[in-house]
C-alpha cells in the first residue's frame, strides 16, 4: 500500500522579513513531517506517470505521489516546462495519465466513463490567464451562461449570478461588456463565472500573469475569501512575491518531479 505523501514544514518567519525590500532572509532548515490532514481528500495521486507521445523519454510527471484536502489553498510552483500544465489538464481530465493513479471529487480519473467527464467537471471551477471572456454578453451574461449551460433554472440564474458579482465586487458593472472592464474587473469576472456553481474546487492557470502587482494582490485577496468558504483552491503561478508573502502550502515541480511539498512555503529556497 502507498504511503501517504509527506511534505515540508518550515518554521515561522517573521512578516518584517517579508516586507520592505520584498525578499527574504536565508530560511530554517527544512524537515519532514507527516503532512496534516485538514478535511476529506479532493486531490490524490498516486504514482501518477505523464508520457507524450511527442517526447516518449521525458515524462512531463513522473512518479508523482500527493494529497490535497478539501479546504486547502495551494500553490504550483516550478520553471515553463516543470510539469504545471500538464498538472492541471490532468485534474479537470483534459488529458489523461498514461500510468498510475489519480482521483479528483470523488471520481477516479484513470477509470472514469466518458459520460461522466462532464458532471466532474462542474466540481472543477476554472480560472485563466487570459480570462476567455465572452467578448459580445455583458459581465451578468458571463457568469449567467455557465449555469445556463448545465441546466440551472432561470429562477437559480437570477439568484446565484447577482450574488457572486457581488462576492467579487462588481454588481455595479453587471451590465458592463468586457471589452469596458480593466484586466483586473475581466479577471474578477472570470472568478465568478467558475465558482457561481459553487464548486468544491477551484483551480487557477497564471491568474495573474497579465496584471500588475497591485491588482495581483486584490485578486489573491480575493480567492482566499473564496477559500475561507470552504473551497479547495490550486493556483499554478509564476508569481514569487505573492506565494513569499501569503505563505500557503507550496508544491514544485522540476521536470515532471515534485521536488518540493512545504507547509507555510516559499516561492523557492534561494528566494
């Protein structure tokens, strides 16, 4: 039987360190305790092996063993070619494992029948980059057509779309087109349209890779409201001032190996 992935622990650094010129300290060494285990399992793998046919020799993941439970707030970390991508189109069955284990929301991905790829998916809430707005329906209309297009009632719509525009900040501009919206506004109503469904798991591609610091930091204040909720949140970024400052447990990856599993971590040791 596997054992149960186990992941770093650092002690406290004091937010002096991680304030002003914005880089920190050297770090405590790091040891290895059991991870906690905070809530049910959302995320598991289990000796999960990626393998494109394009590159037969480099697994985009190898070997990858972890856990993550329902309520957790984690960050992906690792350089452009560490496995992230392919991380995250695993756990929302974009694409499929060539070996090993994995189970997300209950459903074992490896075995899952292809008419119940679409029902694991509205547990899976989804944030870009890019955004991938609608371009011609209004911000309402946005968060409106992600329950329209699983069935929800109009009466359920028009409850559950005001509510979440109101989460994010943005019931003044519900009527708004994307193309009148900032980065930050377009972003915000990318949240609301993956969790008005009210998803027990939210994952995040680079959600801030095209914004300022500024705005970084309001969106990232914002999922970890989303997250106090109780939602299960996994951000792939490349943004090392925010994972340093909000501390939140941190997976790296480096050529398809997780090389780092740390409580309260860092965006890297040599930070």
């Amino acid at each position: 039987m596997a054992k149960h992935s186990k992941r770093s622990k650092v002690k406290s650094i004091p937010k002096a360190q991680l304030e002003g010129t914005g880089k920190l300290a050297s770090l405590p060494t790091v040891g290895e305790e059991e991870a906690p285990q905070s809530g049910p399992l959302v995320i598991s793998f289990r000796h999960l092996t990626k393998i494109y046919d394009a590159q037969p020799e480099k697994p985009a993941l190898e070997d990858v063993t972890l856990d993550i439970h329902a309520g957790e707030f984690v960050f992906l970390v690792g350089h452009s070619g560490s496995g992230k991508t392919t991380f995250i189109r695993l756990l929302n069955r974009e694409i499929v494992a060539t070996r090993g284990t994995l189970k997300v929301a209950g459903e074992d991905l490896m075995n899952i029948k292809g008419w119940r790829i679409p029902y694991l998916r509205r547990n899976i809430g989804c944030v870009f980059q890019d955004f991938k707005l609608l371009p011609n329906r209004t911000v309402y209309e946005n968060v409106a057509f992600a329950l329209e297009v699983i069935g929800k009632s109009s009466t359920v719509v028009r409850k559950q779309a005001p509510e979440v525009l109101r989460l994010v900040g943005l019931e003044a501009k519900m009527d708004k087109m994307p193309d009148q919206l900032s980065g930050g506004e377009q972003q915000r109503v990318s949240i609301a349209r993956a969790v008005v469904n009210r998803p027990p798991l939210l994952i995040c591609d680079e959600p801030t890779g095209n914004l300022d610091p500024q705005t970084s930091l309001g969106i990232m204040r914002l999922l970890e409201r989303i997250n106090r909720t109780g939602t299960t949140i996994v951000v792939a970024t490349h943004d090392r001032e925010m994972v340093d400052n909000m501390r939140r447990r941190v997976i790296a990856l480096e050529n398809g190996h997780v090389v780092r599993d740390q409580d309260k971590g860092v965006y890297a040791f040599n930070a």
